[in-house]
C-alpha cells in the first residue's frame, strides 16, 4: 500500500496545486463591492490548499514505509496497462481531456456538459453484446441524468456563484 500511496501523494499534491492557481484565476468582483470572503474562488482555493496538504501528509507516511521504492519492471507495467481498471481509467481521462479541452471551447457549457454526461455515461454503462432495444433504460437514463446535470449546475453556478460559464 505505501507505493500506491506514494503514487497516489504525487497525484493529490499536483492537483490541489493546480486548484489552487485556478481559483486565483477567478472573478473576484471588486468593482460590485463585493465582500473579500464570498468570492466564487475562496472555496476552490481553500480545497486546493487541503488537497496539497493532505497529498504532502499521505507523501510523507509512504515515505517513512519506503513507498518511493516502486519495484517497476516491464511485467509490473504490462499487467498495469492490461488491467481493466486500467483501461477504463484511461477512457475517463480521454473523455475528460475531450471534453474540457476541445468541446467546451466549441459549445455552450449547458450543451457540452450534457453531451459528456450522456457519453459518459452510455459508454461505461453500454453492453454490446446486449441488444440495443434492451438497453433502452441505460439510454434514456443517460439522457435524463444529462439534462439534470448540466441544467442544474448551469442555474447553481450563474444565479448562487454567480459565474458564467463559458
């Protein structure tokens, strides 16, 4: 467990910093009057600072367990690329990738956000040796859960955060 851990630390460390940068890159509204501590980036930043920190803390326990002694050889990472967690790893980070990097910036964020929501969902919950008539649920599942989401964050965010999304 401590080499996963180790892994794992590197991980969260990076992305609390990442949230963190970001958060500063948002509006702050100064000229609305707005008060310091209510700014939409006061609560990312402060998620960042707690990931940074609970990524240094789980990074120095694997530490002490010599967690940085990884043991990698050409069968370990072979087994690791081949497993099935592995791979549907992969495909979240394509479509994550996809999404945020190319179809946010060609579409309006309610119809992109509902379009990865439904992809995602109709890949990972799809079975091809099933017909398609049978799977009807998984779809409009899909469909519904699509709508939701991207209706719902799309209101939360621009009339409670008051953030427009792009």
């Amino acid at each position: 467990m401590p080499k996963a851990d180790f892994v794992a630390a590197i991980g969260l460390t990076l992305f609390g910093l990442a949230v963190l940068v970001r958060s500063f890159e948002m509006p702050r509204f100064e000229s609305l009057g707005v008060n310091p501590y209510s700014v939409p980036g006061i609560v990312p930043g402060l998620l960042g600072v707690i990931f940074m920190i609970l990524g240094l803390i789980l990074l120095l326990r694997s530490v002490n367990k010599k967690g940085y002694k990884l043991g990698l050889d050409a069968t370990a990472v072979k087994a690791y690329l081949l497993d099935d967690s592995t791979k549907r790893f992969l495909i979240s980070l394509f479509l994550c990738v996809v999404y945020g990097i190319f179809v946010l910036r060609r579409l309006a964020y309610p119809i992109a956000t509902g379009l990865f929501v439904f992809f995602f969902i109709f890949i990972f919950e799809f079975r091809p040796r099933k017909s398609m008539a049978s799977q009807k649920r998984t779809v409009l599942t899909a469909l519904l859960e699509a709508v939701l989401v991207s209706g719902g964050v799309t209101l939360v965010f621009r009339y409670l955060f008051l953030v427009d999304l792009p």
